[in-house]
C-alpha cells in the first residue's frame, strides 16, 4: 500500500540553488496539497491542486512554483532556495466532499537551506 | 492573527486523566471540521471528523459550537499512548483548502 510517495526524504541545499520536491499518490484522488512544517507553527498550506489541470494558492505561496503533472503526480519547486525555506514539506491527497475528506499524507522530506 | 488557533501546551496529564482541547477559527463560512493527530516526526493521521451535532468515537468526543466558532476534543481515560500533537482542521465552504491549527501537544505521564 504505497499511498502517498515523496521524493526526496531528505536534502542540503546552498542559497540560490533550485530543487525539485516530486509527490506521487496512488489513491485516484482528485485533490492535492504541499504543506510545509515548522516548529510553532503547525502546517502551512503552500499551493494545492483541486482537480488535474488546476492549481491554486495557499497561505503562503511566495517563493514556491508548483505542477500537477497528471492526476497522481504533484511537484513543489523552489527557484532559488532561501535559509527561510528550511522546513519539513509534507504532500497530501483527499477525495474530499464535505462529510468526509480525509487527508493522506506522504512521509514528508526534510529540507536544510544553508 | 492565524486563522485557525490552538493551545500549544504542552498538556501534561498523569494517565487515566480525562483532558480537552479547545480550537477557534476565524472565518465564518468555514464548514467541515477535523482532528488530526501527529506522532513526533511523523505525518498527521486523521483522528475523527467533527459533526454538528457532536460525535464520539471509544474514549474520544469531539463537538463543534459553530456561534462561538470553536471545536472541542475531550479525550477521556488517557493513555501513554495518546501522547502526541492534536492538530484542529477547517475547510471553507466552496473550497478545498484544508487549513490547520498550529496544534496542541499532549503528554500523557505513567
């Protein structure tokens, strides 16, 4: 049962340097999130994806690009990383409707920016 | 101000203890509500959905008080085994962004 795949689980980057976070999930759902995780302050909703082909923002956006490549696969970019993208990233999937809609999280990647 | 707000404790409850947590969200058009729990390190799994007419599951109560804009858990009977971070859910109406509280962490004491 694979669920919610994400690569990498963990990465160094230097300032200025771009990477690529790849989330996959196997569940067909429609919807998907990238949320980032830092001490204090709980989860923080980066972009999400309601259906393929569409992609919105979240509270804090800035700094961030992102694809939804097909219906599994969702990919968070950082351009040109900065110390304050230091986080863990979790991606997520829900087939959500409004009595339900349980969120399905990836084991989430760590990032360092130095 | 966030959005969604919680306690961040930590609660510190011997076992067997009953404990509550409070969460208010701000944004009126809001209308579906979760607990989550997170394991230290780990990803959030959900815990229970939160329904208007308030909904229990073993130990666990959650209800929803939509006028004063807060959801409670209560978590009766603690073990060591409850110990983790409770995260407060909300969705808005029409959307689907999923916005969470900063969460609450409980440890529970032999």
């Amino acid at each position: 049962n694979a669920g919610v795949t994400q690569t990498p689980k963990f990465q160094v980057l230097k300032t200025g340097q771009s990477m690529t976070l790849q989330c996959a999930q196997d569940m067909n759902h429609n919807s998907m999130y990238w949320y980032r995780q830092d001490p204090g302050m709980g989860l923080r909703l980066i972009y999400y994806s309601a259906s393929e082909g569409t992609t919105d923002k979240g509270e804090v956006p800035n700094g961030y690009n992102v694809s939804r490549l097909n219906k599994r696969e969702f990919s968070l970019r950082l351009e040109s990383a900065a110390p304050s993208q230091t986080s863990v990233y979790f991606c997520a999937s829900s087939e959500y409707n409004s009595y339900t809609g349980e969120l399905f999280f990836g084991e989430g990647s760590r990032l360092t920016v130095l | 101000r966030k959005e969604v707000e919680q306690d961040p404790g930590p609660f510190n409850v011997p076992e067997g203890a009953t404990v509550a947590f409070n969460c208010t969200y701000s944004n009126s058009a809001s209308q579906s509500f979760f607990w989550y729990r997170q394991d230290c390190r780990k990803e959030p799994k959900l815990l229970m959905s939160v329904y208007s007419s308030g909904n229990e599951d073993g130990r666990f109560t959650a209800q929803l008080n939509r006028a004063s804009q807060y959801i409670s858990l209560l978590i009766r009977d603690s073990k060591l085994s409850d110990s983790a971070t409770y995260l407060c859910v909300v969705i808005h109406s029409g959307t689907y962004k999923y916005i969470f509280g900063t969460g609450t962490r409980l440890k529970v004491l032999a």
